[in-house]
C-alpha cells in the first residue's frame, strides 16, 4: 500500500472559535482565541525544505514523544501543553514566540563538523577546542543560538548579538540560557536510561503573561540527535561512523544524492521502500526513547479521525 494511504500531509479544518491559521513545515496551527491547536502532520523536511512524500506515524511520533517529555520537564520549566485530544494533535496556551531558536549541542555533529571542518574555530561566538573530530564529546555542551526565519534558512546568531540587537532583553536570555541547560541535562538522563545519548537539540519559548514558557516539542527526532551509547567510545576510537537515531540519516541521503538546499538543486525521488524506512527509524526512536511500544493509530481516514477527536474535545 502507498504511504500515503496511511500519512495526513495536510489539514485544511474551519474549527469552532478559530481565529487564524498557519502552517509550518511540519505542523498546521490554528489559533482558538488565546489557545494554540497544532497538528502534527506527516510531513518532513530538511535544509529548510519540505520534502514531496509524506511520512506514515511520523507526526504521531513527534506528537506522543513532545507529550511525554514536556510532561516529564514540566518542573523544570513551564510549558504551552494543555491537552492531546488526538494522537497527531497538540492543544496549548498561545504565547509570543521569542524570535530565536535555543541550539545546545555536547558532541561536534552535524552544523558544526561542518562549521569545524570548514576551519572555522567559532561558532556563533563560542570558541570551540582544537584537535577535535567529527563526533568527539565538547568539555561541556555549548550554546550557538539561531535566528527564527520567518522563510528560508535559520541563521546563527551570537548572545551578544541577540543583547545588543535588542532580539531578547539581557534578563530574558540569561533565564533561556538556564532553562535550555537544565532541560538538556534532564533529557540527557533520560536518553542515558535507554541507552541513547542526546547529542544535541533545540529550544523554542515563548512569553504570556510575563512567564516564559517552552512553546514547542522537545526532545523528538525533529529537534535532537541520538547516538547509541552501547557502543558508541569504540567507535569513535576506531574512527568508525556513529549509530544514531535522528533525522541526519535523511540529510545525508540527500547529499549522497545531490540536494544541500542550495540553488538549483532538485530534491530527489524517494522511494516507497525509503519512505517506509524513515518511518520505521521514527518508531524505533519514539519506543526507544520513550521505553515503551508504539501503537499505531488508525490511519484508515486520518482526516476524519483527527478532526472527530478536535471536536469532542472542543465540546
């Protein structure tokens, strides 16, 4: 059976009390006066790209996975959750979004092994360590923020470029700087009990009210890097490729076949095979992070279920 039979690429609801509606490159929100409904949709992307085809339970993945660690935080720092009325939905208190991303990375992946290959010793304002390779553990993680685009590329920023452009006020920073270190350092322990390192991941807050609270999904796929921690300080001795669970596996088959995002390139064809495959790598996270069994949700119509389980909520 095609994926798409089994994934919503989209949502296209009137629901009652809606005010306004925008969709992002993975979830559709809609705001219901001063509460965020988001949908996690099937879609994927990279190199700020949605890609064609649709992945089957990923926005199920995200969805129950952002569920189970804002939960599990919630201490730490408050967070938009109000409700899962669905397994792809999300509803939650409507914040004024911070206009940067909170990055925090332990381990020298991805933007910066390439930032670091290039030469380059400074990442968003933070000295990075000579004699480092790709994969290597940082002395302790490190902080290189990103500037929320609203189209195309995410670009990084330094702290003190986001104080003296007036992005974030100094008070402000400083308490998102603490809570991003206190939620990766929680996350940390959690991955270590199953197994799994957390490389690196990202932050979004949000402010009502005057509080600040965590406004997006946490420690999913999406967001985060995973390496296998059985394993991992031989492979790197060996100089041996990581295990992970993440989304690079999709960046790097799209490099391997021609498309960084950049212009002129062609996103490839996938496969109906590759599409199953990523789906399977983002249930294997979700029950490998999570230490429980996924249970698929029925995905016969998935328009009607979601916007079926919206309405009974709302009423």
């Amino acid at each position: 059976m095609l994926p798409e039979q089994h994934a919503i690429r989209e949502s296209n609801f009137q629901l009652p009390g809606q005010t306004a509606f925008y969709r992002g490159k993975v979830r559709d929100v809609y705001t219901l006066t001063d509460q965020l409904l988001m949908i996690a949709s099937d879609r994927i992307s990279a190199f700020d790209y949605v890609l064609p085809r649709p992945i089957p339970y990923k926005g199920q993945v995200l969805n129950q996975i952002a569920d189970h660690f804002l939960k599990a935080t919630a201490d730490i720092v408050p967070n938009w959750l109000i409700a899962t009325p669905d397994p792809n939905v999300a509803v939650g208190y409507a914040c004024e979004p911070f206009r940067v991303e909170m990055v925090i990375r332990a381990y020298l992946v991805g933007h910066s092994a390439r930032v670091y290959a290039s030469g380059e010793r400074s990442l968003c304002g933070v000295s990075l360590p000579e004699g480092l390779h790709e994969n290597d553990r940082f002395p302790q993680p490190i902080i290189t923020p990103a500037t929320k685009a609203e189209e195309g590329h995410d670009e990084d920023i330094s702290r003190e470029d986001i104080m003296a452009k007036g992005i974030v006020s100094e008070e402000d920073y400083l308490q998102l700087e603490a809570y991003t270190r206190a939620l990766f350092q929680r996350g940390t322990e959690m991955a270590a009990k199953q197994g799994l390192i957390l490389v690196d991941t990202k932050y979004e807050f949000g402010k009502k009210d005057g509080k600040i609270y965590v406004i997006d999904e946490i420690h999913t796929p999406d967001s985060s890097r995973y390496f296998y921690l059985d394993g991992y300080a031989e492979r790197q001795a060996k100089g041996e490729r990581q295990k992970q669970l993440s989304k690079e596996f999709v960046r790097e088959w799209l490099i391997e076949n021609g498309f960084q995002g950049k212009e002129g390139q062609t996103i490839p064809d996938m496969s109906d095979e590759f599409v199953w495959e990523i789906s399977n790598r983002y249930i294997e996270l979700y029950e490998r992070i999570t230490g429980t069994d996924f249970v698929k949700a029925d995905t016969e119509d998935i328009q009607e279920r979601i916007e079926r389980n919206i309405l009974n909520w709302l009423n």
